[in-house]
C-alpha cells in the first residue's frame, strides 16, 4: 500500500508473483534467497554475540533513577518520534471513524455489523473480528509451548564442544521466522500443506500455526534472557538436596517463566492479532481475520445495490465511494509471464482471502483462478465508460 508502484521487496515481489501471475516458481526462487540472506545474517549476529556475551544478574527490585538534563535529548527524539510516528497517526484514524460526509457521526460504527454494499465481505467485521481473536488465542498458546521448551533446551550450556553447535544451530533456526517476512511463511505453508498426509489448508488449524510460527522467535527471545540468568548452582543445589528433574524446573526454572512468561503471551497475542502476510495465504473468505478484512475494505471498492440511493453504497466504515470498475482475473497458467490482457483495464486475483468459486474462471477457459475476480463500474468523466472484460 506504501511506497508506490516503482518501489518494491522481496516479501511484496513474492506476494505479487504467487497471487497476480501464478509464478510459484519464481516466488519459491525468491524466498530460498531471503532465506539465505537471513541466514548469514543471523550467523554474523551469533558470532559476534558469543564473543561479546556476558551472563545477566536477576534482579527483582531496581531503584527508580531521577532524570538528569543529560536525559534531554533523548526525551526528546522519544517524544517526537513516539507523537509523529505513531499518537499522530492513530488520532487521526480515530477522527476519520467519526466523520461521515463533513458531519460527526457513530455510522462508520454501526455499520460495521453489515457486510457492506454488494456483499464487499461475506462475514460482518465483529466476525471477523472475533475469528481473529479465537486464532491468535490459540497461535498464543501455541508459540508459548513450543517456545517454552526451546528456551528450556537452549538455556543450557553443554560442556561438549558438538554438543553446543547444535544448541546453537537450534537457536538459530528458531529465529530464522523473525527475519524472513511472513509471506514466505505463509507461502511455504501453502505449498507444503496442500497434500496429503499434511493436507491442511483447509483446516482452521492452519492458521493458529502460521500466526505461532511467526510468533515463535518473540516468545523465545523474551523467556531465553530469564533463564540464561539462572546460576546453574541452583540447579545443582536443588539436585543435591534430593529435587528430582521435574520439581528443579518447577521450583529454580518455574518462577522466572512466570515472570517472563507474561511479556512474552502479550508479544504472541499482539503479533498474531496483527498479523497479516502469512495469513493473507491462509485465510478463507468465509473465516478471515481483521488484518484481512481491513486489506480488502482499502483494496476492493464496492458497488451500491440496485436501487440505493446517493446515501447508501457505503462500506463498513466507508464514506460514499466512487462508482469504479475493474475485471480482475487470473492468467493463464501455461502463460505464467502474461498477466495483463491487451485492450481492457485487467488485474490478477480478488484479492486477500478469495477462493475459486463457481464464478471463478480464468478468461482463457474454465480453469479455476487462485483468486476470483470482481466488476467495478467507472465513471470518472464523461468520455469514460465501463470495462466488463471485453477486449
């Protein structure tokens, strides 16, 4: 959405490959590059942590410090950068929601139990809403499991030099979702998940473990610095007096996850709620989450039903919107470069979360499209006239 057309990613190339021209190829080529990358750069960062490691002390009460006019600056810049960047931003969205047409007005809101004109969705927004809350429920749940017991394997410190490489290996593999966009997570999810015995795309499962995946290197980044803390004498003290393995965890280890484990299910919670690359693969049009419904709500310009008025035609949330069309469509598979039809305004897929549907089909035969397409009038002037897809 930002930036413009001339400037782009790998995470917004691989999105466009794998959604407008069908180039599953070309997206996976992309994505073991970005892998890649990642990799060596979270190589470089694990070889100069372990030169510069220092083992951290807990402490549970910290005196409060008084600010100095040494702190000045750095007030400052925080309250620039934390006003401009993000007060600024949220009050203005907070004014737009209770503007319609010039007047302050709650219909933006009430409007958001409808699925808008023409069906611009097919669930209402507090459906969507309370699937994302279920999904990142259990991405939650999820993430802190599966981190747990990451942190528990690579707080140790092994005395064997092999032994170590792998603890370190494995730290590093679990951090590799947080440098690799979610796109390529949800992208490798969709071409892995698609078949049996692992055929889970159609499962709401698929989403919660995305939503963890992604979460995961948060949670472990949060729990590992508690548990590196611990002096391994406590272990061995609690051992000694006769704690067996399972109550040295629940009674050295158990406290500090409760301390850290708060931090890290807010993080977990807060990024699969927001989370929209993986998802905007994953996510069905009958179960999408907010991030997706917010993406098609911006991308996807409806038409007002038969017989609305001037006020009426209206989103949720939406003020009077311009009467607009364009056929979007899905290439021709054994065509993967062509994705633009000569002589009509054409683009590629529904959008996030579309599905192939009885009215999904490509323009060069009865091939269903990975994304559906849609009809939006225009009429910017008089010497303009509606595209319907005829060449």
């Amino acid at each position: 959405m930002l930036g413009g057309v001339g400037i782009g990613t790998i995470e917004t190339e691989i999105y466009r490959l794998t959604t407008q021209y069908l180039d599953l190829r070309g997206a996976a080529v992309l994505s073991v590059v970005q892998l890649g990358v990642i990799a060596l750069a979270l190589w470089v960062a694990e070889r100069a942590r372990a030169v510069t490691q220092t083992r951290l002390r807990l402490r549970t009460e910290v005196p409060a410090a008084r600010l100095r006019a040494a702190d000045a600056p750095a007030l400052a810049v925080t309250a620039v950068t934390v006003g401009g960047l993000l007060v600024a931003p949220m009050a203005v969205l907070v004014a737009r929601s209770l503007q319609r047409d010039g007047a302050w007005t709650l219909a933006n809101y009430t409007d958001l139990g409808t699925t808008g004109g023409r069906s611009a969705l097919l669930v209402t927004v507090w459906e969507a809403a309370a699937n994302s809350v279920s999904v990142a429920v259990a991405a939650a749940a999820i993430a802190l499991t599966l981190g747990v017991a990451v942190c528990l394997v690579v707080s140790r410190r092994p005395r064997g030099r092999a032994l170590a490489r792998v603890i370190t290996g494995l730290d590093a593999a679990f951090m590799l979702p947080l440098g690799v966009s979610a796109v390529t997570v949800g992208f490798g999810f969709l071409i892995t998940l698609a078949r049996p015995p692992l055929a889970l795309t159609r499962s709401w499962w698929i989403l919660p473990l995305a939503q963890a995946v992604v979460a995961v290197p948060l949670v472990v980044r949060t729990l590992l610095p508690a548990l590196r803390a611990i002096d391994p004498r406590q272990r061995e003290a609690a051992a000694a007096l006769g704690a067996g393995p399972g109550r040295v965890l629940l009674s050295v280890d158990g406290p500090q996850l409760l301390r850290a484990g708060g931090l890290a299910a807010g993080f977990a919670l807060a990024t699969s709620l927001g989370e929209f690359g993986a998802t905007s693969f994953l996510a069905r049009p009958q179960e999408p989450t907010l991030p997706v419904v917010v993406y098609r709500l911006i991308g996807s310009p409806w038409l007002p039903e038969p017989g609305d008025g001037a006020g009426r035609g209206r989103g949720p949330g939406g003020g009077q919107r311009r009467r607009h069309a364009r056929l979007r469509v899905a290439p021709d598979p054994a065509r993967p470069r062509a994705g633009r039809a000569r002589g009509c305004d054409v683009e590629v897929g529904q959008g996030v979360g579309a599905s192939a549907g009885p009215a999904t089909r490509s323009l060069r035969g009865d091939r269903p499209a990975l994304g559906g397409y849609h009809r939006r009038e225009q009429r910017d002037g008089p010497g303009s006239r509606a595209q319907d897809g005829r060449r």
